[in-house]
C-alpha cells in the first residue's frame, strides 16, 4: 500500500477513493497503519471511519477505542478474534460535509456463513462542487472484501 501511496496516488488526476482489506491494524502492525494513515493524508486522502466516528488513528484502534467495538474481520470467523481491517479513504475535502460508515455485523455476514468480513458502508454528502468542481452529488459507495468461504 505504501507504494500505492507514494508512486500512483501522485500520477492520478482528480478524485480517488482508496477501498479495501488493508489487513491492518492488528496489534502487531498498529505502527505501520498509523504511519500509512499519516502518509494518505499527506496526499489528501482520509479515513472515513476516523471521521465519521470523530477520532484519531492512534485512539480508534487502541484497546476499547471505537475501532474494536466494530470490526470488519473475524478471524477464521471467531467473534473472539476481531479487527478492524478494511478501510475507505476519500478526499480529505469530502469528508469536511459530513460522513456516516455503516459496519455490518457477525450475526448478519460471518455467523451465517456468508463471509469472514462484514461490509463496509460509507455514505459521503459533499456540497456542490466539492468533487472535481462538479455539482453532482456521490451516493452510497460500499467497500466490501470478497467473500471467503
């Protein structure tokens, strides 16, 4: 992700939504995730769940930061084992008009079966104008990782 970062990310022109499994943080990457969150937003990019949910990185996903109360991945689908690993990032401009993130839960997506993660649901409201100068306005956008059975 870090050279996603630091060569495509400044090739691209316009608006860009980074969306997926980034398989951190979990304790041991804790680190490197905050490090690569600093590193997006350097390029004007942000997490939508920090700031739908008003936090920073390092508190979201300490011990009984918001982070942990909503996990996105049950490892090997135990309700024990849970982390926060799927992520969206949107122009830091979008999330200034306000973000909500839905975060699917185990009873729905892995107890039944379906998937050892849950969907991510972001829903970005920006003001007119606020993607690429247009007034068109961006939906539901939904991240969610492919299904593992």
């Amino acid at each position: 992700m870090r050279r996603v970062v630091s060569e495509l990310v400044p090739q691209l022109d316009g608006d860009i939504v980074i969306a997926g499994d980034f398989n951190s943080p979990i304790p041991s990457t804790l680190a490197a995730h905050v490090r690569l969150d600093r590193e997006l937003q350097q390029v004007g990019l942000g997490d939508c769940f920090l700031h739908a949910r008003g936090t920073a990185v390092e508190a979201a996903y300490s011990t009984g930061g918001p982070a942990s109360a909503e996990a996105t991945l049950y490892h090997q689908r135990q309700i024990d084992r849970a982390f926060h690993v799927d992520h969206v990032y949107a122009p830091l401009r979008w999330l200034t008009d306000g973000v909500t993130v839905a975060i699917g839960t185990y009873e729905q997506w892995v107890e039944p079966g379906h998937s050892d993660h849950v969907p991510v649901t972001v829903d970005l409201r920006p003001s007119a104008g606020g993607i690429d100068g247009g007034t068109e306005a961006l939906g539901d956008c939904q991240s969610s990782a492919a299904q593992h059975r």
